[in-house]
C-alpha cells in the first residue's frame, strides 16, 4: 500500500477533517442505526488541530479525521461498544485523501498511532464518552456536572485548572449537539469570573516584579547566561500576561508563540521580545524589556480595572537597574478584590501560574489537592 500523502501541498486542516467525516459518513450512520439517539459531535480534547495550530508534520501521530461522540452515562454504556464496531466497517477509508484507520505503534512505551490505508476493518478514532466521565478525566474535581443551570467551578476550582485544560474543552468545534449539555459546559468554562481574573491578573504582574531587576544584577555580577535566562523568563511571562489581559487562555508552552502570535498585543510587543531574547549586552536587553513593560502597562490601564498606574521606568530602588516596578499593578487589583477567599490568598495565582512540570499539571487531583493546601494554610495563617 501506498503511504498517505500528508506534504504541505495537500494538508488539509484537522478540523476540517472531522467536520467532513461526521457529516458524510458519522452522521448519516447516527441516523439509520440509532434515529432516536441524543449525542453531541465534536472535536475537542488534545491535540494541535484543536488549537488550530496543526500542520503537516502533526500528521506524523494520532493526527487525522477524528472526532469525540458524547452520549448521557446510560447511553453510552449501552450503545458504546456496537456502535463503535459499527463504525469500524463502515467508516470510509479515507476523508479528503486521508485514512481514517490508524494503526497502533508496536511500543507499549510508546503508544501513539500512526495514519494508514487498510482493506479490513477501520481502527477509528471516533470516540465514545460519556459527557460528565470525559469532564472529570481533563478537569478532575473541578468538573461541574453537565447542564445549562448547573454552576461552574468554585473559586478554588477554578484555581486548580491549566489554562491548557480549559482549552482543551473549550476550545475545538462541536458539530451538532442534541442534548445542548456540551455547549453549556464550554460557554460555562469559556472565560474566568471576573473576580479570579483580576486575581490572576495581579498575580501575573507580581511574578514579573519578582524577577525583572535581577537581569540587571546577574549582569552586574558578570553572569551574562543568567542575565538571559531570567531575560527569557520575564518574555514568557509577559507573553502569559498579554493573553490574559486579552481573555485568552494560554496553551502549553510548545504553542505559546503561536496563541501570542494571534493577540493584539503581539504587533507592538513582539519585536521588542524578540529584541530582548536576541540581545547580546544587558544594556539592549534591558531596553527592549522596559519598552515591553509599559506597552503591557498602557495595555492595562485600557482596561480600566483599576485606576491607571503610571506605566514608566524608573530605577529599582537605590539600585541602577531600570524596571517598571510591576507590583504597582498588582496591588489596586488585589485591593479591589470582593472575593474572601481570593482576598485570603498570597498573590500566587492559578496552579499553571506557580508549576509547570507536565506531568503535575497532567494529573487533575494532586493540581486540586495543592490548590486546596494553599487555601488552607492561608486560612490557618490568617486566624
């Protein structure tokens, strides 16, 4: 068999492959196996084509006309296995000139799939869940039941959420959705109360004030690397930052350039990133970044969320460093807070905003469990 065609020239978007693979052939056997069926269709969850960022080196692993089915708990423990033996023999074998079998890698350490033509059965990867299961395998406790009454996360639920799992659900396309739950849930995830916002806001600010005087003091202590380093942190943190103020959720950090890329911010903040990441002496470094300070302050004050702070540099205390002094921002937002368990909290924000190992922020629980940790201990200190 011939290997599929997957070069730039003839890449199709993957959201565009699972909108033609459930109209033409998901749908149609939906409807003559299972007329009565409620269900939602969708393409949500992991992966790049969610995001929209896939291409065609994505079609290398678990990348091709795929999409989700949510059924109620009851439906889908009744009809999950024959309709998937359904769509087995008789999915097409191709959407668009792609393969809808993929065949499983022969490493169990390993266990991505791999597009390929078959003459047999399809080895699919139209999923069935169960709406409420699917919620709490991305979003653990934090997980509201599904329903348009139902309330979303508590405070402290929403803390305990990465910002990438919440794209995972919100982001994507839902192509039909009978009983609305779906829809509901993403609408209820799609942004952040506006008390957790402001928090986290605040807290973004506080992580750069933090840091942004020490790529002048590694340089004066003739550590050019570490100037660099913290240089280079204080851009991510500053790419974080534009999102938030722009009510975007941030993506893990193999996409964060692309998502800031589609900001508003990134025509005037980008070149001066980039002239800081690329800058050879501290004194270029230092320039770009204070430049990228007050356009993500004047950034801020148009938002009117808080009287306006004077977006200007100024010297780091006694010290001749020349910062912004972030934590002026964070301050009249934190103040501002009418949220008591967001006011007992030290300004360290959402669990993504203090970790960033993958496999603490992968896991749903122990992201709850240290979120909850913090609000007690808080708690403790403040009786």
């Amino acid at each position: 068999m011939t290997t599929p065609d997957t070069s730039d020239d003839a890449f199709v978007p993957g959201l565009r492959l699972a909108r033609a693979l459930y109209e033409e052939a998901v749908r149609p056997l939906l409807a003559r196996e299972f007329p009565h069926l409620p269900y939602a269709a969708a393409r949500v969850g992991a992966g790049s084509e969610v995001l929209g960022f896939d291409s065609a080196r994505s079609a290398d692993h678990d990348w091709g006309p795929r999409l989700e089915l949510f059924l109620s708990p009851a439906d889908a423990a009744r009809h999950g296995p024959r309709l998937h033996g359904l769509l087995a023999h008789h999915l097409p074998r191709q959407v668009r000139g792609v393969p809808t079998h993929f065949r499983r890698g022969e490493d169990p350490h390993d266990p991505v799939r791999h597009l390929a033509w078959t003459d047999g059965p399809v080895d699919h990867r139209v999923e069935v869940h169960d709406l409420p299961s699917w919620l709490a395998g991305r979003l653990g406790p934090a997980a509201a039941p599904p329903g348009p009454d139902t309330p979303g996360p508590d405070t402290l639920g929403w803390l305990a959420l990465p910002q990438q799992r919440l794209l995972e659900v919100t982001a994507g396309a839902v192509f039909h959705d009978g009983p609305g739950e779906l829809t509901a849930v993403r609408e209820r995830l799609a942004w952040y109360p506006e008390q957790v916002w402001r928090y986290l806001l605040a807290c973004q600010w506080q992580r750069i004030s933090q840091e942004e005087a020490f790529v002048g003091r590694c340089a004066e202590a003739g550590d050019d690397l570490g100037s660099a380093v913290t240089a280079a942190r204080l851009v991510r943190d500053l790419m974080r930052l534009c999102l938030l103020l722009e009510r975007r959720y941030a993506p893990y950090g193999k996409w964060l350039g692309s998502a800031f890329a589609r900001t508003e911010a990134a025509a005037e903040l980008g070149p001066l990133l980039r002239g800081a990441l690329a800058a050879r002496q501290y004194a270029d470094r230092e320039r770009y970044l204070c430049e990228a300070y007050e356009a993500a302050g004047r950034r801020h004050n148009a938002l009117g969320l808080s009287a306006p702070v004077e977006a200007t540099r100024r010297p780091y205390h006694g010290r001749p460093y020349l910062v912004l002094h972030t934590e002026r921002f964070a301050r009249p937002l934190l103040a501002g807070l009418t949220d008591e368990r967001l006011r007992a909290l030290p300004p360290v924000g959402a669990v993504d905003q203090w970790a960033d190992g993958t496999d603490f922020l992968g896991r749903p629980h122990p992201a709850r469990a240290a979120v909850d940790a913090l609000a007690n201990r808080s708690e403790v200190e403040g009786s």
